[in-house]
C-alpha cells in the first residue's frame, strides 16, 4: 500500500500491485478473530483491506478500480465507512 501512496511503483507493476489489492478484496474476510489461526482467504482479504487504508489518498486518480471495490457485497456490509470513502473518491476522480 505505502508503495502505491508514495508512487515507487508505476506503469505495469502498478497494475499488477492494485489488481492484487483489488483480488484479496474480493476474498472473504473470514470468521471474527477467535484466537486460533484463521484461514487464508481471511489474511488475503485482510492484506487487501490494509494496503487499500494506505494508498486511498491517490484512490480519485483511477475512478474505475474504485467502482470495483464499492461492487464488493462483503465490503459493503462489513466496512460501509471505507466504501463510502471509497466512493467520495471515485466522485472526484470523475
């Protein structure tokens, strides 16, 4: 995330860095912390959830990927805040 917000990767690993946010997005965020190891797609989603805290400044550059994320049913329910960042940015980004 802090590579993305700082702009140390451009061009094509920038693609690839943010579909990579985007796919743990999509993930589902797992069972609430219960002490014991949770599954993989809840670190992936979580991963995605704390890259994405650290690059929303630069969020209004690419108003399509933000469409994207607010598509996110799991998001939306769980994290309706950052999905209404989310699209304050992609409002502005248009």
């Amino acid at each position: 995330g802090k590579l993305i917000q700082h702009q140390l990767v451009s061009s094509i690993t920038l693609g690839i860095a943010l579909r990579y946010v985007l796919e743990a997005l999509r993930k589902p965020p797992g069972p609430p912390s219960t002490g014991i190891q949770s599954n993989n797609s809840g670190k992936m989603f979580r991963f995605g959830i704390f890259a994405l805290q650290e690059f929303k400044g630069r969020l209004h550059e690419w108003p399509q990927y933000c469409s994207h994320i607010v598509n996110i049913q799991h998001l939306k329910e769980g994290y309706a805040a950052l999905v209404r960042e989310v699209e304050g940015a992609m409002t502005e980004g248009q």
